[in-house]
C-alpha cells in the first residue's frame, strides 16, 4: 500500500499543449480512486506521471512521503494495466503472468508458485498452458491484471482496462477488479471514461475536464447528491441530469414555461436575485403529478411527451418543458401517452440551482438524500 501525494502538479508535452492543470491531491493507503472524464481531458496523462511514463513538468509528486518526481518506475513499486492487454502472444498464460518475474530473475520454483496462486485467484488455472490468441475478451484482460498482480507492488494503474469487453463481461470484471482490490489492498488509480465504472468502484472519484482541469473530487455520493458545478453535475448519473435556464425575478425561478418559489432552496435568495440560473433536477427524482397539483415542498412542473421507453423496471419518458428536451424516470405503471401532456412534481430537496455564468452550484442548506 502507498499513499500519494500531488501538489500543483501540470504537464505541458514537449509541443507546448499543457494536458494537466494543477493537480492537487493526497490519496490515501489503498484507496481506490477513478479519473473520469471525457476523451482528452488528460486521464491517461495523469496516470502516465504517476507511473513515471510521462514527465512532470511542475509540481511535486510523493509516494510515501518522498519525492518521486525522478523516481524510475521500478522505484515507484507500481504495476499498471493497460487497454489493449498488452500480452505477449507467443508465451501461454503461465509464461505471460510470470514473465515480468523472470526478468527479475525470481527462482523458476517460486515463480510457477505465484503463478499457481494468481491463476487461482482470477480463475484462470484452466488456462494456464492456453496462448492469448485461444482466450476470450475478458479471460486475456484477466491475463493482463493477473501479470500485474502477481508483483507485489503498492500502487495499481489501469488505464481504461474494461474498454475492450463486451457489457456483460465489463460488469463481470468490475466486480472481480473490486474484490481482488479488497483482497490486494494496493492503493489503486483506474483512470476510464464511463461514469458507471467510476460511480461502481471507487472510494473517490477525480472529475476532469477538457483542457486538463479538475472539476470536483469526492466520493460517489458527494459527487451525485452534492455536485460542485453543472459539468459535474452533467457527468456523473445516467440518464443525466436535467437543466432548465431562467432568471430569478422576485425569488422565483421564471423562464417562459415555469415560475418556480426557488427561495426555500437556496441559502442567500437576495444574492442572486436577476441572475441567469440554471434550475436541475435528476431525472430518477421526480414523481408523477397525479392530483395534478403539487403537494407541501414541491415545484409542479408540466411538460409534454415525445416518446417513452419502458426498462421493465423502470419507463424513461423523453419530454419537453416549454423548448427543453428532459428525461424523466417513472414507474412502469405510470407510463404516459405519447404525445400528452404530463404533469410531475420535483422535491425541493432535489432541485439544485447553479449560476449560469459561473457554472458553480448555488449553496443550499437543504439535506438531499
Ligand atoms: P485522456 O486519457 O483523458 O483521454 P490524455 O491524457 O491521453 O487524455 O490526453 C490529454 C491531451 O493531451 C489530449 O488532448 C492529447 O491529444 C494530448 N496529448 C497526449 N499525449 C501527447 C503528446 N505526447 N504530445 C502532445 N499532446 C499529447
């Protein structure tokens, strides 16, 4: 296990694209930690720092307590897991897992013994005389974390790992990737793009943006219930959230379609009166008007259907309010008609008010769970 620390660390490539802005962070002794965000934001960038693949250009970066911005990456004691398997074709499964020992010079005994435990570890003892070319999808990405595993390092990389499988094994290996976590205890960075791995696997999730920015950390459930801004607020969930723009004119959330009381939901109304907002709310947070009218600590907000999809447990019901396209979550049996109008309700503890200039969330005092 290791603890890392980040203090302003950047990474500026030698063409003068400067990929990481300021990174501040300290990652405690087997913390699992995801960095999620779009294609470029510089995920893989960071990663490849830690590793020590990427020169940092400015900022300090301790392992333990101790510098390592020079540190090789053999003196990092990390193990890093890449997308593409990265396994070597003409060695089986028990030569793959074991090649990085024996460069080592590790004893052929101990090593076929470590072997022997990794394959147990990850199911893979049935394979072990197999060739990656005879493996599936998920079985090689088994390979690849198993070569990885079977040194014992303190801090685990893997670079979008799952991005290859198909949905069902992603969510197999999910799960396996988490309880060899648990069982291995190595602080672990994963850096992928999809929101659901994040939100399913972290202790804490790091939120970038293009161009290299941080955009919140916290865990899964500060990020979900206590967005700092509308990116993140926009990232993470699936369906997304939704966003309705207005001004506050006279405490009220007002654009052509609504007039909503939003000073209940706010800390300090006077401060944002006449300001551009954005009014939110997650799509799985409403509840179906059925007296058409709403109850105590509700906003009514009515809309009209273009299409629904029913789940099974669930109907997602894709409409608009006035010219904005929202999605909503409802109960199977609640389904409206295509086309009717469809009137639901949002919880005052589930609206959230962000300033549109600023993008950053208004401060509410309202418990949200
Ligand atoms: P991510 O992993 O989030 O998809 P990367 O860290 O790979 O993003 O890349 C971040 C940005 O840095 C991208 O715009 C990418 O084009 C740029 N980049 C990556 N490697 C280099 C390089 N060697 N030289 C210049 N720019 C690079």
């Amino acid at each position: 296990m290791a603890h890392l620390l980040f203090k302003d660390v950047n990474k500026v490539y030698p063409n003068g694209y400067h990929a990481v802005h300021d990174f501040n962070m300290e990652i405690k002794d087997g913390e699992f930690i995801c960095l999620v965000g779009d294609s470029g934001c510089g995920k893989s960038t960071t990663l490849r720092m830690i590793a020590g693949l990427e020169e940092i250009t400015a900022g300090e970066f301790y392992i333990d307590g101790k510098l390592a911005n020079l540190m090789t990456s053999r003196e990092r004691g990390i193990a890093m897991v890449f997308q593409s398997y990265a396994l070597y074709p003409h060695l089986t499964v028990a030569e793959n897992l074991g090649f990085g020992l024996t460069l080592e010079g590790v004893d052929a005994d101990v090593i076929d013994e470590k072997v022997q435990k990794t394959a147990a570890i990850l199911g893979l003892t049935p394979y072990l005389d197999r060739f990656p070319r005879n493996l599936s999808g998920g079985q090689c990405q088994r390979v690849a974390v198993g070569r990885a595993l079977i040194r014992k390092v303190s801090i685990f990389l893997m670079d979008e790992p799952l991005s290859n499988l198909d949905a069902k094994q992603r969510v197999t290996m999910r799960s396996e990737i988490k309880q060899i976590h648990r069982s291995v205890g190595a602080t672990t960075i994963y850096v992928t793009h999809d929101q659901t791995e994040a939100m399913t696997m972290s202790d804490r999730i790091v939120v970038m943006k293009s161009g290299g920015y941080v955009q919140q950390i916290g865990t899964p459930y500060e990020l979900y219930f206590y967005p700092d801004n509308l990116f993140v607020a926009g990232f993470i969930g699936e369906p997304p959230m939704n966003f309705l723009k207005g001004k506050v004119e006279g405490g009220k959330f007002v654009n052509d379609s609504v007039s909503l009381d939003i000073a209940p939901v706010v800390d300090d109304i006077a401060s944002i009166e006449g300001k551009e907002v954005v009014f939110a709310f997650r799509p799985e947070a409403i509840k179906v008007a059925k007296s058409g009218r709403a109850g105590k600590e509700e906003y009514l907000i009515k809309s009209n259907v273009d299409l629904t999809e029913l789940l099974g447990d669930t109907t997602n019901v894709y409409a608009n309010v006035g010219d904005v396209n929202v999605i909503l979550k409802v109960n199977p049996h609640d389904t409206p008609a295509m086309g009717a109008e469809f009137k639901f309700v949002v919880p005052y503890k589930a609206a959230y008010i962000f300033d549109k200039e600023t993008e950053k969330a208004i401060p509410s005092s309202i418990k949200r769970n």
